[in-house]
C-alpha cells in the first residue's frame, strides 16, 4: 500500500519526515513509466491527489492541471478545441506495455517527440509547476509568482528530472492550434545515407517540414520492402500541394520514387514513429542514441562494425534520433554503444531492458566528471538527503 498524501501540507510533511529518516521515495502516478531508467528504492507515494484541469483558456492558449491528471483526459480536452500538445510527447506504452501516463509524468520524463524539429521540446512549452521539493519546500515556479531555488532556471532542471529533484503537483503548458490538415511525402528505393540527405535537405527548404524519419526496408509499420524516407507536412490543405510539389523537384535529382500519405494515414504513421513502435515491436533490449543528424548512418555502420547489429532500427530528427533493438546480450551492447556515442559527442540511453540490465549497466550515458559534479550539486540544493527517486538516474544517489 502507498502512501496518498491529500494535499500539498500534508505532502510537505511526509516530505520532510522521510528526508529527517533518510527513508528514500518512489513517485508514482499512473505508474506507465516505472520501467524506465534504473530501478529505484523506496515506498511508494502516490500522487493520485492531485488530478484535474484547473485552468484551461483555449484563446490565451494555455493550460493548467494537476500533476496527476491523465494524458488522456488532457488530450481529448485539446482536441475538442482543436488544440495540441505541440512538442508531440511519446506514449511509451508500445515500448513498456503500459497504460498512457500523466501529465506529471510527461515532465519528468521531458517526453518530446517528432514535431521537437518545429515545435521545439517540452522544456519549451513549460510555462510553470508546482512541486514540492526533497527537502519538503513548496515551490511555485512561473505563473504570476516565481520562486527561484538557488537562481536555477527550473523549467529546464525539473523537465527530464524523472522526479529525482521535486515531485511535482500542478503543470501550466503552452498549447498550440492542431494543424488544418497535414500529408506526408515518401522517398522510396534509396540506401540510408541517401534517404537520411534527403531528409536533412527537405529540412532546410522553405516547406516547413514537421517531420523527417527514416525507416529501413521492411521495418513495420511501413514493410514496403525498401528504404523509406517520410518527410511530414501540416498546415492549411491548400498550401499541402504546392509545398508537397516543391520538395518533390528539390529531391528528383537524388533519385527515388515518391509517393505521398494522405491526413489518416499520415497521422497513423507519425503516431507509431512518436511511440517508436518500429523497435518496440521487435523482442530485445531498446536504445535511444542523439547525435548530430549528418552522423546517423555513420554511428549505425560503426556499431554493425563492432559485431553489434541491430535486429531493428530507424532514425527520426533527420538522422539526429537513432532507434535501435538488439538481441538480449550480456551487457545489452552497452559496451559498444557507450565509448561509441562519446566518440560522436552522442548520448545512448538504454530505455527498455530487465531491471538488472538497467541496474548493472545503467541507463544513461555516463557524465564527464565536471558535468557530474554540478549534477550532484543540483541534486542537493533540491534533495540533499537523496530521498526522491533515490538510484534512478545512477548508482550514486
């Protein structure tokens, strides 16, 4: 059974009694992402209390709601009004076999998908929170009040946390207009480097890409049996055409045959792309790898070089996101894929594996020693007795 504070005092106090014990926490919402990043200690402490829109104002385009109010309830309120969450936060349910999560939790996880190209990350579109710190401080942080901690900027501390700093009650989101209609051009038949040009070329013209992935043959959900690039398009109908035609002449010249997505199926489509369903459908160990797009094909070659190919993979941002599934091994290529991402200036983050495979090898990308040092600091202006999330981001606290 787990504990349920009923209100932001009676959380401060169990915040402070926990932290005077040293008696570490695990935040719990919906519990849709307990699988990712390391296992963490403690007793359970729900967040189920604080539920429910509390401000909504479609015009002024913002919104307000508790920590714990489902993404679901969220999202059909948006949509009602034709509205969005524009930065396009992954469902990590294919990956985890869960329930959509909360709004809370789409913060502490910092969840951004496809449309970050355009619309930019989550950490964007955080206008403010509420949330109680590690040492039992309740803090309010944008709105019409803003209490700094220390002269952090914490929009972009709490955003990604994984509630490892605060846990948090109340979010304000900037939301934006859905898209009128939207399309997605397919270039087909060209081996990846060439699809992943494409890309990065389609994302310099003037058409306003929202969306640039790149799937290997045969990869669901396409299997159309050759490379595919897809390159998304939203807006207004009538502007979808010309913008559609231009890229079109802009990519002949590469070579390719083009094909285009109508709005059902190209919102399909970027829906199993933002939950990553390419890999998640595939049986084995998932990681995520960011990198400099003109660096994607490399990095894949390179690990394939290292003995460590990948039963699946597929890029988004360009080439700047690379998705890949590997066979269960001993250290879940950990050891590939860590000094490799470092030699390219890259991240590799292990998003689904068993809990000991995350214990053991950990989750994250290792931090250089100065950067890890500030991370601790931060870590304990917020929660100097280490009780919130205690072991989620790595071994040490």
């Amino acid at each position: 059974m787990s504990l349920a504070p009923r209100n932001e005092s009676e959380f401060a106090e169990l915040l402070r009694d926990a932290a005077a014990r040293a008696a570490p926490l695990r935040l719990v919402g919906s519990g849709s992402k307990g699988a990712l990043g390391r296992p963490s200690a403690g007793e359970a402490l729900s967040l189920s209390a604080f539920s429910g829109v509390r401000l909504y104002e479609p015009e002024e385009l913002v919104l307000t709601a508790g920590a714990a109010t489902s993404r679901a309830e969220i999202e059909a309120l948006l949509d009602a009004h034709g509205q969005e969450l524009a930065f396009e936060p992954i469902d990590f349910g294919a990956l985890f076999g869960s329930a959509p999560g909360t709004l809370g939790g789409l913060v502490a996880t910092g969840a951004s998908g496809p449309r970050r190209i355009k619309a930019g990350a989550l950490r964007d579109h955080l206008l403010g929170f509420r949330c109680v710190t590690g040492q039992g401080e309740i803090v309010k942080s944008g709105g019409r009040v803003m209490k700094n901690v220390t002269g952090y900027d914490l929009s972009k501390l709490v955003a990604g946390s994984l509630g490892t700093l605060a846990a948090l009650t109340e979010v304000t989101l900037k939301i934006l207009p859905k898209a009128e209609s939207e399309a997605t051009l397919l270039v087909a038949g060209l081996d990846e480097a060439q699809s992943l040009a494409a890309l990065r070329k389609a994302s310099q013209a003037p058409a306003d890409a929202s969306g640039l992935a790149m799937l290997p043959a045969g990869l669901r959900p396409l299997s159309l049996g050759r490379n595919v690039a897809a390159i998304r398009l939203e807006g207004p109908a009538i502007s979808l055409q010309s913008r559609r035609d231009e890229l079109v002449a802009l990519l002949a010249p590469q070579g390719g045959a083009f094909e285009t997505l109508d709005v059902e199926q190209s919102r399909g489509l970027w829906r199993r792309l933002r939950d990553a369903e390419p890999v998640a459908q595939a049986p084995g160990d998932v990681w995520r790898v960011s990198l400099a797009p003109t660096e994607g094909v490399r990095f894949v070659e390179r690990v394939r070089a290292a003995g460590a190919a990948p039963i699946a993979h597929f890029y988004d941002w360009a080439g700047g996101l690379v998705w890949l599934c590997f066979e269960p091994a001993e250290d879940a290529q950990a050891g590939v894929l860590r000094p490799l991402a470092e030699s390219f200036s890259g991240q590799a983050t292990l998003l689904r594996a068993s809990d000991e495979m995350r214990a053991r090898v950990g989750v994250f990308q290792p931090k250089p020693s100065a950067l890890a040092a500030l991370t601790r600091r931060v870590k304990e202006s917020f929660d100097p007795a280490h009780i919130l999330e205690r072991g989620r981001l790595c071994a040490e606290f």
